[in-house]
C-alpha cells in the first residue's frame, strides 16, 4: 500500500512561495500606481505588466502541477466545513491568479493602450476597443484585486491556525524539512 504524502510536491512549494512573493508585491505595485500622479506611476506601470504576465504564466504552469499531482489530505480530524472552506479558497486563489492578470491585459486592449511588456515586446489586443469595457473592466480589476487580498489574509490567517495553534502539519507540509 503507497503512503499519502505529507508534502507538496518541490515544484509546488516553489511556485507557491514564488508567487506568493509575486503577488504582493503586484497588490502594492498596483495601490502604489493609482495613487500617484508623478512620474513613479509610469515607473510602477512598467513593473506591473510584465510581472503581471508572469504571473499569469507561471498560473498556468501551476495549475498543471497541481492537478498531476495530488496535494497531501487534511487531518481526518479537521472539521467538514474548514475543509471545504480550504478547498474553496485554493480554487478561488488559483481562478483569481488566471482571471486577475487577463482582466487586466483585457482592460488595456479595450482602451486602445499598447499592452508592452519592455520597449520591444507588445503583446496583442485580446478585446476590442471600447469605452464602455474599458471602464467597466478597469473597475472589475481593482475589485478582483481586493478579493484577492481578502482572500489572502483568509489563506495566511488560516495557515497560522494551522502552524501555531494545531500544530498538525498542514503548514509544515508546504516548508522544507531540514530534518531528515
Ligand atoms: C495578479 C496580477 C495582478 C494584480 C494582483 C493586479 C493588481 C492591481 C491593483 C491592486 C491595481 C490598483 C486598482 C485600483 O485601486 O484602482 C491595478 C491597476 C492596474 N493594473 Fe493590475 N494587477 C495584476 C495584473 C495586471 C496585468 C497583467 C496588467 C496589464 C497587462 C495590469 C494592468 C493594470 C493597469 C493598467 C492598472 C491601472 C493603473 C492606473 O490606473 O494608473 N494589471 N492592478
């Protein structure tokens, strides 16, 4: 009989840890912008599409890990509705990391704006222009961004539940082990 594992596979803990750290920093890239009129918010903006579409990218490529191989189960004893919580806002983080960056790509094609990703790399439009998208996709991005953060705060408080209160080995499960 195979043992189920008690971690996350390596390419899963790194892309979680990776991406965490990107999407943070996207979350304060993108309040940054819209609060600043100098010329940081060209600086920002520069920043923030091309780590956007990575973030888009490596979505994908963790997606694709995530359902070849199966994540470790959750303690038998975990109440119903905390595990169905977790499994909720996994698949909602991972919706939110495709939808986010596309909603964003979307809003700039639908205002005419050149998507660039450096001075030579454009990327083309994936929705015609239009004033009325433009608007509407540009408030749908800042309200998917605060689910997002939301969603966030959810993840990290419940994975500090996890480590420092029931001690079961759920945090541990996305760390490395030194110990052998
Ligand atoms: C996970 C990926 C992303 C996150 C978390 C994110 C987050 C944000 C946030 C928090 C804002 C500020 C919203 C506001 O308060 O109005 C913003 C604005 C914006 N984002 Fe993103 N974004 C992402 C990806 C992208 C991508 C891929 C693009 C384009 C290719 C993009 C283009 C923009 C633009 C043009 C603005 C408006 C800037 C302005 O008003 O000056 N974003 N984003």
């Amino acid at each position: 009989m195979t043992r189920s594992p008690t971690q996350f596979v390596l390419a899963a803990r790194v892309l979680h840890w990776l991406m965490a750290a990107m999407i943070v920093a996207m979350l304060f890239i993108g309040v940054g912008m819209v609060a600043s009129v100098s010329e940081r918010h060209e600086w920002l903006l520069r920043i923030h599409k091309p780590l956007g579409m990575a973030i888009l990218l490596l979505a994908v490529v963790r997606l694709a890990v995530r359902l070849r191989h199966a994540p470790p189960p959750l303690p038998d004893d975990l109440p119903a509705i905390q595990k169905l919580a977790a499994l909720a806002s996994h698949w909602l983080l991972y919706a939110l990391m495709l939808i986010i960056p596309l909603v964003g790509w979307a809003m700039l094609s639908a205002g005419g704006y050149p998507v660039m990703l450096s001075e030579s790399l454009r990327l083309p439009p994936i929705f015609p222009t239009n004033a009325i998208a433009f608007a509407m996709l540009r408030h749908a991005h800042a309200w998917l961004a605060i689910l997002l953060l939301l969603t966030f705060l959810a993840h990290l408080g419940a994975a500090l539940y996890h480590g420092l209160i029931r001690r079961d080995g759920v945090l541990s499960s996305m760390l490395w082990s030194w110990r052998k």
